[in-house]
C-alpha cells in the first residue's frame, strides 16, 4: 500500500456508508449522484458500480483527488466520474443532485494529532460541526425533489441540532442504523476534558483498555409537503 493510500485508508465510518448504499441499490442506479469528501474514492466508485447516471466527487484535498482518481482508474470508472477539487458546495456550481453521501469531519476536537492524517480528514471544532453545519445549509440547495442524503453522524454532534436544522430547512432527518467505532488513543487525547466527562457512558464507552464512539447513519430528505 502507498504512502497516499495508507492516508485515505477508509475508515469504519466509510464502511457504514458503503454497506448502506449496496443495500439500497435501487436508489444508487440512475440517480445524479453526489459523493462529498470523496477521500480514497471507494464510495465514489461504488456509485458508478451500482449504476449511478452520474456521479460528482468534491474533495478538498489534492492528494485526495490523486487516490480517488488512481482507484477510479483501476475499476475503470475514471471516464464515467466527474471529479473537482473544491470546498463543498461551492464546487457544486448549480447542480441539484437525486443522492448525496457524505462522511465529513466530525470529531469534536481543533486538531488531532498522531495519525498522520491532514488536518481536514477528522477535525470537526470543538462541537464537531464545523463542516456538518455548511453542509445541511447547502443540501437544501442542492438537494432535487425527492432526493435523499445519506450521512455519517458522530455522537457528539447531537442528533436534536441536526434535526432542528434541518426542519428549519423544510428538511427532515432520521437516524437509519447505530453503530460504533473504536476510538483511538489519540483521537481519546484530543478530546477536551468537558466533552469527554459529558459523552463518557453516552456515546462514548470503555472496557478494559479499549475505547469506543457511537455513531448514526442518517437519512436527510425533503418534508412531504416539499418532496
């Protein structure tokens, strides 16, 4: 494994979303489809392997775009993806999209370190939303009639804020799937002492010497009278 690759390694979170949209096919095929935050490329890939009409990939990162293009390559897929280096919605132009899947920087932490990882892939600020914020506001201008987006959602994001802004949105958010993720050691380090005396026991769980997170797939679509 390269350098680039060992980077942009998806992560249990990733994992979530792709067992999601293989067990939603049905929705991938045909659909204009968006992937933001592309990293490795494997959700961007799945896409267009699961018939996506189109599929855009958006990424900060330029070593990022490096491995997505370099995986697109390998599954032959490349000619069929639509890739930009961008800063989320304003990569977007006027596009409007069916499907929207995403796992955006969400730790509840300024800045991690020893991972080895760029500073955009996890940090979140201090409540995680620094990312998930910009993207719900710009979802509802991009988001075509009847469209669904799929996001990973870490529990220090607090479901209630996400679903009261996406509500003022004339959105609706639902959690479709729990799951939870080991938490690393310097993830755990760089949590502040408040928020981890807040999610210890909920959310954030210990045995032994080992550290977990929980975490939702969430479902964000239009309000029926808006659908």
């Amino acid at each position: 494994m390269s350098d680039t690759e060992s980077l942009f390694s998806p992560s249990e979170y990733t994992a979530a979303l792709l067992l999601y949209v293989r067990k939603h096919a049905a929705r991938v095929q045909s659909s204009r489809a968006l992937d933001m935050g592309t990293g490795s490329g494997v959700m961007m890939a799945t896409l267009l392997a699961l018939g996506a009409q189109s599929a855009l990939g958006v990424e900060l990162e330029p070593l990022a775009v490096q491995a997505t293009q370099k995986l697109l390559d390998q599954e032959g897929l490349l000619e069929k993806a639509n890739l930009v280096q961008g800063d989320m919605w304003a990569a977007c132009g006027d596009a409007c999209f069916d499907l929207v899947v995403t796992n955006l920087p969400q730790f509840a932490a300024e800045h991690i370190e020893g991972d080895g990882r760029l500073a955009s892939w996890s940090a979140g600020g201090a409540d995680g939303r620094r990312c998930v914020d910009p993207f719900l506001t710009g979802l509802s201008r991009h988001l075509a009639p009847g469209g669904l987006a799929v996001m990973t959602h870490n529990v220090f994001l607090d479901i209630g804020k996400t679903q009261a802004m996406a509500d003022a949105l004339g959105l609706q958010a639902r959690v479709a799937y729990c799951a939870s993720a080991p938490l690393p050691a310097h993830k755990l380090a760089s949590l502040s002492p408040p928020v981890l005396a807040r999610f210890t026991g909920q959310g954030i769980h210990k045995m032994g010497n080992y550290w977990f997170v929980d975490f939702d797939l969430v479902e964000i679509s239009w309000k029926p009278e808006k659908a």
